[in-house]
C-alpha cells in the first residue's frame, strides 16, 4: 500500500504568499501534496489555488464557505486526508513563518521506525528559535507553553506551534472519539493535550520561526486570552471527572 503524505495549508487572504509558499514546500518535499483550505479569502486566494491547483496535481484545493476559524480548517483537512487514503497530514501556515527548509526534518522523524503519532515542529525545544521577534513576544509565547505544561501537564515544550505532522490512522481515533472545541489560538494546545491524553507518541524537532513574509497576522490579544481560559476549563473537567 502506497503511504502519502498530505500538507495542510489553511489561508485566508493570503494571496501575496500563496504561490510562494506552495512552490517553496514542493522544492524541499517534492514527494508531498498540498491542500489548500481556503475559508472563501475576499482578496482572491481561493481563486488563484485553483489557478495553481490546475498546472500541478499534487496541489489540491478545499473551499469553505467563510471565515470560520483556524482549528475548523485543519478539521476539515484531516478528514479530507482520511477520506483520501494518506497516512499522514501536516500543518503548515501560508505565511512564511514556517520554514520550508525544516520540513524534511519534520518528516523524517514522522516517517522514521519509531512512528510517533506526533511531530511538532518546536521554537523551544534545544536548537529551536525565532527570527524577526521582539523579546517582549518571545516571552509572551514561551511564558504561554509553560502555563499550559503547567495547568495540563503535557510535557512538551512548545504546545502552541502550529508546525506538525500526525498519523492519519491515530487522528482518526482520535476525532472519532474527541469533539474539538477550539476554534483558533488554542486548537493546537487542545490537539496536544488530547493527543498527550490519548496516549499518543509526541515528538519534538527544533524549527526556527520566522516573521511572516507579507500581509497581516491574524493573531490577537482576545485570541490568546480565550485559549488559556479555555485551558484552565478543561484541567477542571478532568479534575471534576468529566
């Protein structure tokens, strides 16, 4: 049996990174595809998927009707990698941030004899870093993953990075179990907590993060305060036991 691996690109208004970006992740892992799942992005970003999607066929294209956050995307792309038989998926953003150069590393390790159901791409683990970043933000990130290692236990460095690589066939029972509550900042602290819950193998390879290349980051001060209340949330229904 064929085993494939699928990259995730969720984007919304993205334009000015898009063909970039794709182009970038096929030179360094050609062997991949990619899904675009665009969240229906006014400045022209679906459309100029398809334009792409229709010169390569390793590119693929998911429409959504409008914006509806970042973790719903990544849902929708998981269940596309499920019904379209690949044994991986990975998360990647179209921004820039995420290095293309670092994922061969990600993938060596999610491929390697050691199958872990995980592999994170980490700003905080040793030889990890960011570039562009003031320090008042760095903090702010590294103060947030020792918060929730703090609260929830996971033992993983970085539990916010959004650069990863599941098993597909762990994510399946994974879902077909878990309803996933987060709908932005803190989906990728719920998919560590629960992966970590569930028993799932979680590894770490240090990345460095990068300032996006063009247009406006998503990211906001309610978003980040959201997700670590939703944090204290869910440690007291594990405490309360439900």
């Amino acid at each position: 049996m064929t085993q494939k691996t699928l990259i995730a690109i969720p984007t919304y208004n993205e334009s000015e990174n898009l063909e970039y970006i794709t182009s970038a992740v096929f030179s360094e892992a050609p062997e991949v595809e990619i899904l675009i799942v665009d969240d229906n992005s006014p400045d022209g970003t679906g459309e100029l998927a398809d334009t792409l999607s229709k010169t390569n066929p390793r590119l693929h294209v998911l429409h959504r009707q409008g914006k509806e956050g970042l973790g719903p995307a990544y849902l929708a792309a998981f269940q596309w990698a499920s019904e379209n038989g690949y044994t991986w998926v990975g998360e990647f953003d179209a921004d820039g941030s995420h290095r293309p150069a670092d994922l061969p590393r990600l993938l060596h390790l999610s491929h390697g004899t050691t199958q872990p159901d995980l592999v994170i791409g980490s700003r905080w683990t040793r030889g990890g870093g960011t570039d562009g970043w003031s320090k008042r933000r760095e903090l702010l990130s590294r103060a947030g993953s020792l918060y929730v290692n703090a609260v929830l236990g996971v033992g993983v460095a970085d539990t916010t990075a959004g650069f990863r690589v599941y098993r597909v066939d762990f994510l399946d029972k994974l879902l077909g179990k878990t309803s996933i509550e987060s709908k932005g900042y803190g989906f990728q602290i719920e998919m560590t907590w629960r992966t970590q819950r569930a028993g799932g193998r979680i590894k770490e390879v240090p990345i460095t993060f990068v300032e996006r290349r063009a247009g406006t980051s998503k990211m906001s001060g309610s978003i980040i305060k959201e997700a670590f209340i939703e944090v204290l949330k869910w440690r007291w229904r594990e405490l309360i036991g439900r």
